[in-house]
C-alpha cells in the first residue's frame, strides 16, 4: 500500500506536467520524490522563492502546467512572492505545500497557509484525507489548468503518511467559449466601418496569433501586442511592436489615431494603454476577452466580446468585408523606417566611462542568434532589453512583471532555458535585482546552461534616483562593484562592459561551446532616466 504522498506524486505525472521545481526539506521530501520516480523532471533550486519563478518562467514558456514543491511554513512564505506573481499573471502552476498535522498546533512551522495563499490572489486548495486524495489533486490540477490559476495545494503532514490506494486519475479538459452570435456581429460591423482600426494582443492572445494576423490582413489593422505578448507578430510589416510605455513614437502616434482599438485577451492596463492616452478621444474601444470579469476591468469599453480569442477571431473573419483600413504605402514606409527603436538614433552621453543601454540593447540584438528567449527583471533599465532585443515569437519573451518585485529576472530566465534548450536564453538585470536573486546563479552554473546574463548596471536603484531628483539618494545608491568577478566565481565566463569594443568576449562565447553561463556586467550610464520610466511615473 503507498501513503498519500506517494500517491499525490503519481497522480499529478499521471495527469501530464511539464517539470517540477523546488528546494526540498522534510516536509516535501516524499512527494518531491514520488514525482520523479513516476518521471516529472525536476529542478532543485537554491531558494524557494527562486524556484516558484523558475516554475512561474516555465509553465509561461512551454504552455504546460509547472510544478512547484515546498517545504511547510517557511518554505511558502519563502515563496510567496514567486507565487504572488504566477497568481496575478493567471499562470498555471501547481503548487505542493506540505502543512503541519492537525494536532501540531504548537509546531514552530504552523501558519494559516490557507489565508496567506488567498490573500496572493492563488487558490488554495488541500488533500484532507487519504480517500479524497486522487479526487483533491483532480480538483486543483484542473482549476490550475481549466482555469488557468496558480493553485497551492497543501498537504498536511499527518495525511501524507496515511496509507493510500493509487486509482485511476482522470481529468476532463474544459472546451474553449465561443462568442455569441449577436456580439460577432457587433464586432464585425465595427470592423467593416472603421478606417483606422489596431488590434492590441495581451496574455490572453497569445495561442492565437495567426488567427489574429488573418484577421488584420483582412480587415486592414495595424497589430501591436502588449508587454507580455510580445513576439506575437514578429514579422509582420504592420506591427506596431509593444503598445504602451515600451511603444515607440511612431507606435504610440497610430494606435493614439485609431478610430477602432481591438484588445485580444489584453486587459488594457495603465501600462498598456500609458494611462490611458494611447485610446484617442474618438476611438470605439472593444474587449474580447473568456473571462467574464475581465472585461472593462480597468478601462470603460463601448462592446465587450465573451469568448475564446482564437473562436472569436475566426467567427468574425467568416463574415466581415475586405478593406484597406489603416494600412496605407505612407504608413508602410513609416513602420518600415522607424516602426523599431534600433533605427532611433541614440543621443550622446555625458559619461564616457559608460555604455549608452540603448547602443548595448542594439549591438546585443545585432550579436545575439535570432532563435532567443529574452526574460526581462524590473527596474529603471527595463525598457530597453524589452523594446530593443527582438524575439522570435511570444514564446521568446518572458516577462514576469504583475507584482513588478525587483530580483526574479535569473530565476525567470532559469525556468524559460529549461524549457526551451533549443533557444539561447538572455537574462536580462539591473543590478539591484541581480544581487537579489544571486543565489540562483549558483543553479545556472550547476546546470551548465549556456545562457547569456546582461547586467544593466547602473550601481543602484535607477526607478529610485531618477524618480526623486535632487534628493538625498544615500540609501539608493552604491559603491561600483565587479559584478563580473563575482560571477567568475560562481564559475561563469565574465566580462565588464563600457564600450562597444568590450562585446569582443562575447562574440567569443557565442561561438561555441557555451558550456556555461556568460555574464556581461554592463556600466550603463547613469545621467539620464528611461524614457518608459518618466512616462509610467506621469500617472502617480
């Protein structure tokens, strides 16, 4: 007879994840174990909080749901704020928490797990006995994936002892919406009247992009994405790029002129929309979205569309006219000239001593293989990796930014690498958030992953000492320190730019064999603030 635990690591293989992250102490033992007996790879990580943004990173990158495996107590609280931001990006993620026993009520480790996960925006969700156990994990792997939540399982330890019979798992999938007949028209008639309409693909899109680029071809749309679905329509001649604080002039001027705007599975953010001004006074705006609450959650819109974007977008294309919208020669060659921020350009520095980020984003596109996933950390320089390094399509950007915590960029590129080995990973970091998440570099050494970390290293909290100008920054900024020789030893490859001819190590490394990590700790200049960052705090 197994216990619970063993059964709860075979159910979840049985039901098909893609790989399993975590740091494993006594609580998780059994059950991280039981996974990879029934063949869940799994990855240790060297903090939890690393390991639930590897998951997070991974289960965006490869579309399957990820697993996270924790010890009880600490080892969530660790990982909340990982969590946190699976939570509030709708990841599908899997989380095993062991808890304490029922009668621990006196164990140092005792918390509400419950609450704290509720209180995150995950759902909580526990195996409570031994004859509910295949049915408990049933349940939280298909809210996980029908829904597409991160859901946090606890398993008391008592109950994991219990002795368990091993039954048979079955999950039904949840068959995508389809819009209502009377909302297709609805949309299609504003379509077919629209001379200058744009399509702003989100998160929700990103399963559908030729779906949504037939549909612009048809209907004459300019397509733009927003920060997280960037990629989606790499390659085509009237994409805009990322719309919002990353968006370019001539982005930002023809999505401002539209007369139509078409969010797919897009929430319209503040972000996204640069607090609203991208949505021109006269546009008709409109919101498809499958989840019913979505919709005008953060912004007015004249017609929300319930349904399935890839079904919607099919639906409507079935029946609307052919037309040439907003996609004119002049437009063309504008898109085509200055449609990306590498043609811009960049303006001279008053520090010498220190590469321009926007001249190190455009040499490193111009470097870098064209097959790259590129995994994003927050901070000051962020603008400049997520606008200037092109990806190949949505799965080549990782962009773990809802709760906008400095400090998961490694850990996101760790679980993206893991999920697409065939792909040169580019970590891309300020240097606050490096030191933050610096316990992982230890894991990307251990893992031999040939990845490529960027550090945008300004020494100090760029948002910060931009932001509030003229005051005392004491505590924002530091001592310039070699990032580099500290990465050497963790036993990466290493470099320190200040100029363009110090990228010569780097197109050495990129030649082969790449058997571990290159780390470029770039001294970025310091004078001036990110042009998304002045917009972004335009609206506080």
């Amino acid at each position: 007879m197994s216990t619970v635990a063993e059964v709860v690591g075979a159910v979840i293989a049985q039901l098909g994840v893609g790989h399993a992250f975590g740091v494993v102490g006594s609580g998780n033992f059994h059950v991280t174990n039981a996974l990879r007996g029934h063949g869940v790879p799994f990855t240790a990580a060297r903090h939890e909080g690393g390991a639930a943004t590897m998951a997070d990173a991974f289960a965006r990158t490869s579309g399957d749901v990820a697993v996270l495996t924790l010890h009880q107590g600490c080892g969530l609280t660790n990982a909340i704020t990982g969590i946190t931001e699976a939570a509030k990006s709708r990841t599908p993620l899997l989380v095993l928490a062991a808890d304490t026993g029922g009668a621990a009520v006196r164990s140092n480790f005792r918390i509400d797990q419950d609450a704290l996960v509720a209180s995150v925006g995950a759902v909580a969700e526990r195996v409570h006995s031994a004859a509910s156990a295949v049915a408990d994990v049933v349940r939280a792997y298909g809210t996980c994936r029908g829904q597409r939540r991160t859901v946090v399982l606890s398993l008391p330890l008592d109950v994991q002892e219990q002795p368990c019979a091993l039954t048979e798992a079955t999950f039904v999938e949840r068959l995508p919406a389809r819009p209502h007949a009377d909302a297709v028209t609805a949309l299609a008639a504003l379509l077919d009247s629209a001379e200058r309409p744009v399509f702003i693909a989100g998160r929700g899109a990103r399963h559908a992009g030729p779906e949504l680029a037939a549909l612009a071809d048809t209907c004459g749309a300019l397509v733009a994405t927003s920060a997280v679905a960037n990629g989606l329509f790499t390659g085509h001649e009237w994409s805009l790029g990322i719309s919002g604080g990353f968006a370019t002039d001539l982005a930002a001027e023809l999505i401002t002129g539209a007369d139509l705007v078409v969010a797919w599975g897009a929430s319209l953010t503040m972000w996204t929309t640069r607090h609203g001004a991208l949505l021109g006074d006269g546009a008709t705006v409109v919101q498809v979205d499958d989840t019913p609450s979505a919709i005008g959650a953060h912004r007015p819109v004249d017609l929300g569309v319930l349904g399935d974007v890839t079904l919607t977008a099919a639906d409507v294309a079935a029946v609307i006219s052919a037309r040439p919208g907003y996609r004119t020669s002049e437009i063309g060659k504008r898109i085509a000239a200055e449609g990306r921020w590498t043609q811009i350009p960049v303006p001279t520095s008053s520090e010498p001593s220190r590469i321009d980020p926007r001249t190190l984003s455009a040499a490193l596109d111009a470097l870098l293989p064209a097959e790259r996933t590129v995994a994003v950390d927050s901070g000051n320089f962020m603008g400049y990796p997520s606008a200037y390094l092109a990806v190949p399509d949505a799965a080549g950007f990782c962009f773990t930014q809802s709760f906008q915590s400095i400090g998961l960029g490694l850990a996101t590129a760790l679980g993206a690498a893991i999920a697409r080995p065939d792909r040169l990973t580019v970590a891309a970091l300020g240097d606050g958030g490096f030191l933050m998440g610096i316990s992982e570099l230890e894991t990307a050494v251990r893992l031999g992953l040939g990845m490529l970390i960027v550090v945008y290293d300004d020494a100090g909290y760029g948002a910060e000492f931009h932001h509030f100008e003229g005051a005392d920054h004491g505590t924002v900024r530091f001592p310039d320190a070699d990032l580099a020789a500290i990465a050497a030893g963790y036993g990466c490859d290493a470099v320190t730019v200040r100029s363009e001819g110090d990228l010569d190590a780097l197109r050495k490394w990129l030649d082969g064999p790449r058997e571990r990590p290159m780390f470029v700790d770039a001294k970025v200049r310091t004078d001036e603030a990110s042009w998304w960052l002045v917009e972004a705090f335009r609206g506080h």
